[in-house]
C-alpha cells in the first residue's frame, strides 16, 4: 500500500552568527544544522497524537517538520477529520553549551524561565510578496521610559534597532546616525518578552496582604480560560474548582499559600487570585525534561469553537465550509524563529601577562563570516572566539553600563 504525505506545518530556526542580516533566507548555510544547537524532541501527550492522526515528524536541518497523510490523488484533504483543538508540542534543548554567549539574549534570568513559542503570536512581517510568520511576540517599539542596556531590541521605521551605547534619550530616526542605536535588518528576533516563569509540581506565591484576616481563593485557567483543577484543597459544592487561602490577621505579614501542580498537564497557564489575574507560567515537568530550554507549540483551533482562536494566518488546517461536516483540509505553514547575534566589546591582551593592549570602542557583532577589523594604527585584527565572553559594569561614566566583552589573546 503506498502512503501519501504532504508537509503540514514547517518551523525554520535561523541565527544571525551564521548567516547575515539580509532578508530570511530560503535555504540555511552550507554548514547551517539546528540540531547542531538544539536537540528537539515532542512532549509525551504530542507523541500520542501525532500517532493517533497519523502524523510523521522528523528534525530538519533547519528546525522540525509535520507531514500529514493524505487521500491518495486528493491532495486537499487529510486522511483523519481533525475537529478538536490540539496542541502539538516540541521541547528544545541547548546542545551547544556556547549558545547563548554569540546569542543576544539575556544572561540575567532570576528565575527558571522557559522560552515559549507557538502560532497564537499573530506576528507576520511582509516583505515584497512573501510573508513571513514568526512564532515568537512582536517586537517592542521605542518606550521612553524604559530603562535601556546595551544590547536591548526594539523595532523602529521598518527595521530592527539594537542599543549600541548608553544613555538612550531618543527613538530612533530613519536618517540614522544615533550614537545609541546601530540599525539592523527588517525582520523579528527572539527577545526576553518571549520567556514565561516555568514550574513543576508546586506553585509557592507570596504576595502582598490586601485582605487581613479573610478568605481569599486561588484558581488556574489553560490558555482558553478553563479552570483546571488542582486536585487538592478544592472548596467542596462549587461549580469551578478553586482553592481556598486565609490571609494573616496581621496586614504586615504577606499571604503565603502552595499550589500542587502535579495534576497539570504541560502548558501555559494563569494564575487568578480572588478573580484578579496575578500571573502566567508554562508548567514543566522537570524530571521528564531536565534540560528543556524552549518550547514550540503549534495550535490548532476549530473557528468557533476556541477563544482564543488560532489567527487565519497561522492556522494549519480549514476544516471546510460545512461545519455539519467538517473536512480537514491542509494549508501548509512555514514558521520562523529569528535569533540575533551578540554583540560584545572586543578586547586584545597579551597572552604573555594579560595586559590589555588595545579595546573596540563600540560593540562589534560575533558571526563566523569573517569581516575586517583594525585597530587606531591600521593593523588587522583577530576575531574572537564564542568561548570567552565577560559581563562587566562600566561604572564610569554618568550612568552605569553593563557591557560583554571579548577576550581575544594576541
């Protein structure tokens, strides 16, 4: 019997280290594997569905790859009707332990975090007549009162700006020539907005005491504002199951109250207190996926039947235009995740004693390809390597500037 698949859903990993800032590439560099970065793997729950609909996945050079079985000389329709809502979940891990030295992303995560990607972003980026669509949030534009480091993203006049020197006192102006601010390609990077608190099997919060001496209730709703039970402390005879809490009497004292996480499923959540959303997180279970350092979700929302729903755009099946019989009809997507590379100060020093000989004076970008570099006398420079990067603060100037150097021995 022969099988007919055809591509569902694509995702395509692309970094800046090794390729250019041009326009998103059709095909990677020769030597361009992801899975030289990441190892990625479905969830457990992805696994059992990816079967149960007769799915086959496999990692790509570039990122993962969902080939679904269709009619044989039927193209336009899968094989299995797809009439629920479904969460194809992957999980990244970091395999090159030098990632996030040439990636500019943030060194300074206080918490356990989780990358968290999926096809709710609705964030699309047009160039010419091809569209590009981006798993990760929309970039920010200029805030000015953001608090600015150096290295910071923002996009601005159709293109990426990265903060080159401190203080940022101004947006960015499509002349350019801004000391603060080097401009960059038009496309959309992953940033540290698309990082989300992740937990296992227990949710501590402590917070401010707003009602002394009462009853307060804790609830948790999926991404489509379902309760989830927690399967523990739930308030006998109500509807939705929720979670009662008493606050101190003394107003001084904070509320302090342990949610078990045991029972959720892998996924996004919100934490409501009293009604009032207080939190997001991505539950996690830690011993099933110790090193887990991003997720991607690929959604699918029957129109109608989820809030919210999947955007037109991102969505992977049509399910026809009968809702009586909905047919499952592919419109293979092609999604992207764009990271940057860093930009470090470069510093020369001496392998014989260490001492400094000479300092970029503005940061320069880490990439394979090679570019010219010279110092005040003309001579040619050396690249750095990815393996030897400092965090270091500057204090000393007018304001405080934490700067990544570069140490390159010469």
């Amino acid at each position: 019997m022969e099988f007919v698949y055809q591509r569902l859903v694509e995702l395509r990993i692309w970094h800046d280290y090794f390729s250019s800032e041009d326009l998103i590439p059709e095909r990677a560099p020769r030597d361009y594997e992801v899975n030289f970065l990441f190892d990625i793997q479905p969830s457990d729950d992805t696994r059992k569905l990816l079967a149960n609909y007769r799915l086959l996945w496999r990692q790509t050079p570039y990122g993962i790859l969902i080939g679904t079985e269709i009619k044989a000389g039927n193209p336009t329709q899968t094989l299995i009707k797809i009439e629920e809502k479904l969460k194809f979940a992957f999980v990244l891990s970091l395999k090159d332990p030098y990632l996030l030295n040439y990636s500019n992303l943030p060194l300074d995560l206080n918490e356990p975090r989780l990358y968290v990607f999926d096809n709710f972003s609705g964030n699309k980026l047009s160039l010419g007549r091809t569209r590009y669509l981006f798993l990760s949030k929309p970039m920010e534009g200029y805030n000015p009162g953001r608090q600015y480091k150096i290295g910071d993203l923002i996009r601005a006049n159709n293109r990426t700006y990265e903060v080159k020197d401190l203080p940022v006192e101004s947006a960015p102006g499509p002349a350019g020539g801004q000391a603060e601010w080097r401009p960059g390609a038009n496309t959309q990077y992953v940033t540290r907005n698309d990082t989300i608190a992740t937990y296992d099997k227990v949710y501590l919060y402590k917070g401010p005491n707003h009602q002394p001496g009462t009853d307060v209730t804790f609830q948790v709703t999926d991404i489509f504002g379902k309760v989830i039970p927690l399967g523990n402390k739930n308030i006998p005879g109500l509807d939705e199951p929720v979670e009662l809490a008493h606050s101190p009497q003394d107003p001084a004292r904070e509320l302090e109250h342990s949610l078990s996480l045991g029972n959720l499923p892998m996924g996004r959540y919100s934490l409501n207190l009293s009604g009032n959303p207080i939190d997001v997180f991505y539950r996690l279970e830690k011993k099933r996926h110790p090193k887990a350092w991003a997720v991607v979700e690929f959604h699918y929302t029957p129109p109608g039947n989820a809030n919210p729903e999947v955007p037109a755009n991102f969505a992977f099946i049509d399910p026809g235009p009968n809702p009586s019989e909905p047919l499952s009809i592919p419109m293979p997507k092609v999604f992207h995740l764009r990271f940057k590379n860093r930009s470090t100060f470069w510093r020369y020093l001496s392998a014989k004693d260490r001492s400094e000989i000479y300092t970029k004076g503005e940061p320069l970008p880490i990439q394979k390809a090679y570019f010219e570099v010279k110092d005040d006398n003309n001579v040619v420079l050396p690249h750095p390597t990815v393996t030897r990067i400092t965090r270091e603060i500057d204090d000393t100037g007018m304001i405080d500037k934490e700067k990544f150097y570069s140490q390159i021995y010469i």
